[in-house]
C-alpha cells in the first residue's frame, strides 16, 4: 500500500475522523480515492503513451538489442568512402601548370 504501514495508516484516519468528522470523512475518502485513481489512469495513460512513442522495433524496423557494435564498424564491399580515394583525389584537384615555372631560390 505504497509504503504506509498499517499503524502509520490508522493513525492517519483517526486524525481524519476528528477533523472532518464522521460526517464528512466518508465523501472526502471517496473524492480522495477518485483522484488517485484518476491519477493512476493518467500515469499509465503516459506510460503507455511514452513506451509506444520510443518503441525502436516498431518505429524503425529493428531491435537494438539484435545489433552487435563490432559488425557495425567492419568495412564492407558497398562502402563508398575509402581514405585511400582521398589520397588518389589531391593530385587530381592539384592546380594545372601553366608553363610558369617557378625561380630556384
């Protein structure tokens, strides 16, 4: 009972009762339980919500819990980016002689 022992829990009526009265203490247990309970349905109402909304599988097709980081970071044949082409591509990009040629110092 959401940690509240029963002492703790008696006690708490006792000091309603001789607040309230035995009158008033019945309609306001009953508007206190409906609060939580509509607290209750809210906060599963968001969870459900939240549990949906981050849900990997179902979003984009796939369980994280199936990816292995190592098969992640190994090349494959249909990677497009390669250091070695950067390499090749300077000397294509390097700017054309125009016959100039520079003086020895």
């Amino acid at each position: 009972m959401s940690g509240i022992a029963p002492s703790e829990f008696l006690l708490i009526c006792l000091i309603g009762l001789m607040i309230l009265g035995p009158e008033r203490l019945p309609v306001v247990a009953r508007k206190i339980g409906s609060w939580m309970g509509k607290a209750r349905q809210m906060t599963r109402s968001l969870q459900r919500q939240l549990e949906e909304e981050t849900s990997v599988k179902k979003n984009f097709g796939f369980d994280p819990k199936d990816l292995d980081p190592n098969e992640l970071i190994k090349p494959r044949d249909d990677d497009t980016y390669s250091p070695l082409h950067d390499e090749e591509d300077d000397d294509d990009d390097a700017p054309e002689k125009t016959g100039e040629e520079k003086p020895d110092q």
